[in-house]
C-alpha cells in the first residue's frame, strides 16, 4: 500500500492473511472488506488495486474486482509488475529455448532448412 504521510510517500504491506475457507472470489473481498471495517478504513480511500491475474480475482462476471468495482466503481486495476515480468521471462525461456534447439540442429546437420 502507498500512502501519504506528513508530506512523504510511503510504502508498506497492507495485511497478509489466511483464508480460513476458500480462495472463492466473494470471500476474497468479504475478508478484504472486513479488514478495512475492522480498521476503520473507508473503501473510497481505495484509489487502485494490482492483481496476479487469478480467475478468482479478475473474472469478467464474477471475480474480487467485480466486488470492488460495485462498491468503488472508479477504482483503477492492474496487473502486478512482478506477475507481468514471469509472464514475459517465462514466454521469452520458451522463445530462446525453441531457437536454441534449432540451431544445434542446423549445427549438427539434422535440420535442413532448404526443404
């Protein structure tokens, strides 16, 4: 979380929980939403929200950011930085590797590029 204090931005871990339950979308906003309540925090406060992508909390029908929406319809989502990075280093592996592999195969004449 990023927050403004005495005239510098500041940076800390919100909160980190077990789910006692399940990982279900609603119970996702309904332990996130009990957090703020129990802290006296108002949800408008809540200008953003960076998301690993998961089904249960970015579903289109369904999913904690529908939940958040319908309480702050203008909060802005995106997509963790660190998430989008293994995303991009997970599909660049494959990229390398398939060229790779095609080259020691050029190299060591099992690969005939001219067919």
């Amino acid at each position: 979380m990023r927050f403004v204090k005495e005239e510098k931005i500041y940076e800390e871990l919100l909160f980190a929980k077990c789910l006692e339950t399940d990982m279900k979308d609603e119970t996702l906003f309904t332990e996130s939403k009990r957090f703020f309540d129990v802290k006296a925090i108002s949800l408008i406060n809540i200008i953003s929200v960076a998301t690993n992508g998961f089904p249960a909390m970015v579903g289109r029908h369904r999913g904690f950011l529908v939940y958040l929406k319908q309480a702050i319809p203008n909060v802005l989502s995106v997509h963790c930085v660190i998430h989008r990075n293994h995303l991009v280093a997970k599909t660049l592996m494959n990229v390398c590797m398939n060229h790779y592999i095609m080259s020691l195969e050029l190299d060591l004449g099992l690969l005939d590029l001219r067919n």
